[in-house]
C-alpha cells in the first residue's frame, strides 16, 4: 500500500469520526483509529547450541493480523539486559508476511557471546547464571496504519557456563604385564555452575607418561549439585604394553606418572543441553 493511500485511508477514518455526533473527541477519534491493529506476543524462549563461547535465545513470537489481506513482516530490534545493564542489542530484517485473518510464529535467534556479556557485566564469572530483561520490536506494514512496531517484554534466565573440573585421581590395575594391562581409571568431578548438571556422557583420550593409553566414551549417568558438587566416574583401561616399547612398560609399573586428558562431557541442565570440553594434566598413582 502507497503512503498516499495510507494517508487517504487515515483522512477517511478522521473525516468519519468527525461527521458522527459524540465521536468528534479525542479519545473517540483515538479509538477508531486504532481499531483492527495487529498484535504479537512471545509464545516462548528456547536456549540452543550452549557452549562455553557462546548461547542463542531463541523468541518465538506468535503475530495475530487481524486484517483481510496479508500482513507484511519488515524488521525486528532486540536488546537484552541484567539488572539494568545492557549486554546485547541486534536489528535485523523480516521477510514474509502473516495470512488474511491469520496468526504466524516468527522465531528470531538472538546470539549472546560470553566475552562481550562479561565486559558489560563485571561482576559475572562462569559458571553463573544472569537474570535478564528482553525488550523486542517487531515491526509490519499494517493497512492503513503504515509501518507498526509491535512491542514486547520477556523475563528470563542465561547461564553462563563453566567447564567440570576433571582430575585423575588414580590407575587401579587389575592386571599387569607385557602382554597385557587392565584396569580401572578413577576420575574426580567437580561442578564449578550455579546450577545442577546430569552428565550422560564422556568422552576422553588419556595418555600416561606422555605414552596415549586410551581413546573412548563412556555413557555413564551421574548427578552433580550446583556450586561444586562433586562425584566420581571410572573409565575402563585395556592395552598391550609390549606395543608400547620397554620405556612405556617400567612407566606403567611404576608408582604412578604424569597424566594428560582431553575430551568433552554430554550434561543435561535446567537450560538445556550442554557439550562441553574437559581436560587437565596432573600426577596421578597407580595401584594394584
């Protein structure tokens, strides 16, 4: 629709408001005017891909047109705060339209990256969990209103997220000789979030004495309490020592050496899914 239609179709309105006794004042006239306007709301938020760089909130907002031919969508603003500090803001462009008489969901993603969330909020760290404010405007191209920004509120939570602390606490061996070397590898972690975390599953490679032992997953539920709860998982241990070499051997019947482990844990949180990184070196003992 052209400005100068849009125009003609306000003029109309005015012009008929104005004509009808006991509507020419101005709550009345506000009132036709605003008669048939377009709403929206936020159906709901999803968090996606959590990871230790980065999050995406994901608005789902629900458009009702309330008019008889398709409403077009323009553009979309954002911005995200914590306790009155802003943190992210964002425009972008909509293409589409909402049906005759219609409703339509319109998802829009919003990416918070943790280094520019930390710079704004100086007394975060991770493994927090910030609350925020969102305020969103989704405009459209309404019949003779023009162009219409829709303006909408959400209220919420974004963890920032902390890689478990891992550490090898011990080598169990079960068995030991050239032939072969079998046993058990205890590991210790530990929580660093504000909030409670299932880990389902790890996947590790451990090298000893800079000689790599082992190089799999496990699936192994266990729960860890928000704020440093701790908990242990064993990772079974099996190789041939004699491919190895005779250095690698004396190593692993030693008292113990030093340990490098590298992987990622699987979590199920209160915000979702998580895949996130583990990893430390250290000294370890071995036992039998």
């Amino acid at each position: 629709m052209t400005s100068l239609t849009r125009t003609g179709a306000r003029i109309g309105l005015l012009a008929v408001a104005l004509a009808v006794p006991g509507l020419a004042g101005c709550g009345a006239v506000q009132d036709l005017l605003n008669v048939q306007r377009p709403t929206a709301r936020i159906a709901g938020v999803a968090l996606q891909d959590i990871g230790l760089e980065s999050a995406t909130l994901l608005f789902d907002v629900e458009v009702q047109n309330p008019y008889s031919v398709p409403l077009p969508l323009v553009n979309v603003d954002y911005g995200l705060a914590s306790r009155g500090t802003p943190f992210l803001a964002g425009k972008a462009k909509l293409q589409g339209t909402v049906p005759a008489g219609g409703r339509k969901t319109v998802p829009l993603p919003a990416k918070v990256t943790y280094l520019e969330l930390l710079k704004a909020l100086k007394d975060v760290r991770p493994g927090a969990v910030v609350p925020y404010a969102a305020e969103v405007g989704l405009s459209v191209d309404a019949p003779a209103l023009g162009p219409l920004r829709l303006p909408l509120k959400k209220e919420g939570q974004l963890p920032v997220p902390a890689a478990p602390e891992v550490q090898v606490a011990e080598v169990k061996w079960d068995s030991l000789s050239l032939e072969r070397a079998g046993g058990r590898v205890k590991l210790n972690i530990v929580n660093r979030n504000q909030f409670d975390v299932d880990l389902s599953r790890l996947a590790y490679a451990l090298s000893l004495g800079g000689v790599e032992v082992a190089n799999s997953s496990i699936a192994q539920p266990v729960s860890f309490q928000a704020g440093g709860g701790a908990g242990a998982v064993e990772i079974p241990l099996s190789l041939s020592p004699k491919g190895l070499g005779l250095a690698a051997f004396k190593m692993l019947t030693g008292k113990g050496s030093g340990y490098k482990l590298s992987g990622s844990a699987d979590l199920q949180t209160p915000f979702g899914p998580m895949s996130l990184p583990v990893g430390g070196t250290g000294q370890t003992t071995f036992r039998r």
